[in-house]
C-alpha cells in the first residue's frame, strides 16, 4: 500500500512538472489543511497563516519544474512553508522595528535617498540584533513587539506562564539598547 501511495505521489509530481492543473488541486487539496495549521503554530494570527499557506502554494506551482519526483514530497512542501513563514515573520519584524525607530526618533517616513539608504541599514542592523537572541526569546520579543500580543496570549500560546514572558521581553530589550547603542558608538 505504501509503495501504490509512493507511486501515486511521483505520478503527480511528474504531472505538476507538465504544468497540469488537476495536479496541482490534487496536491493543494491533500496538504493545505497540514500546510495551514503548520504555518498557523509558526505564525501568531490567522490571516498571517492563510496568506503564508497561499504563498507556499503559489511558490510550489512556480517551482514546480525543480522537483525533484525521486524525493518527498511533503518534505519539499514543508521546506517552502517553514522559509514562507520565516520569511514573513522577518518582514514583519523589519517593518514594525522600522516603523517603531522612525515614529520615535523622526516622526515620519524617510523622504529623501540618504535617509532611505539609512533606513535600510538601520532595519539590517535591528535584525542582525533580534537575530541573536536564544529562539525562545526572540518568538517571544517578536509576538508582543511586532505581532501586539499580549503577554497572557504570548503566555497561553507558547505554554509559559506571563513572568517568564514579562522577564524575557526586558531580556530581549536590554539586549537590543546595547547592541544598537555599540553600533552607533
């Protein structure tokens, strides 16, 4: 039985790869519901799950000639959704750390090339920070910085009481001030 499920699967890899379209539904029909509810545990709001499981899809028919039919298809299928959700996770956090930066220091959006330029830099920087916090407290930092969680939901999602989150956050921002104030020293 394994083995018929194997040779369906490359039977339907082949297809996509020929550009077929019932593959294809065949294929999203099978995983959306997984691809969803993976992306959902990696992504704190639904909307941001739905439209990363959109992406994830669009990704595999726009790659779909790079498959390779002799390998697993759900692993290739989860490889594009852990980059899609990482991917959109890091965009949301350069953005609100951008956004947080300018509304506090300027009061407004860069206007001009050079402030654009440091714009760009600055939100490289905030990134290579927040990119050295241990995982645990960097989830946590980006779920009530960049998501607006709460602590009691970041709490209740990530199954740590509130202190914890309370103590990681002041963690994570002591960690950001001196990092960001030894790059502009």
């Amino acid at each position: 039985m394994a083995e018929m499920l194997e040779n369906d699967q490359i039977t339907l890899v082949i297809n996509l790869k020929k550009g077929d379209i019932s593959a294809f539904q065949s294929i999203y029909n099978a995983y959306y519901k997984r691809i969803y509810n993976f992306c959902l545990k990696l992504l704190p709001s639904v909307d941001d799950a739905q439209e990363a499981t959109q992406k994830v899809f669009i990704a595999l028919w726009e790659q779909r000639d790079q498959i390779d039919e002799t390998k697993s298809l759900t692993s290739y299928i989860f490889s594009i959704a852990r980059y899609t959700a990482y991917h959109d996770f890091k965009n949301l956090v350069y953005h609100q750390a951008a956004f947080e930066y300018f509304a506090s220091s300027q009061g407004a959006f860069p206007e001009t090339a050079r402030d654009e330029l440091l714009f760009k830099e600055l939100t490289n920087v905030l990134n290579n920070i927040i990119e050295q916090l241990p995982p645990q407290r960097r989830m946590i930092f980006r779920l009530s910085r960049f998501y607006n969680l709460t602590y009691k939901l970041i709490a209740k999602k990530l199954g740590i009481s509130e202190n914890t989150v309370d103590t990681q956050i002041r963690r994570a921002l002591d960690h950001i001030r001196k990092e960001y104030n030894k790059y502009l020293k």
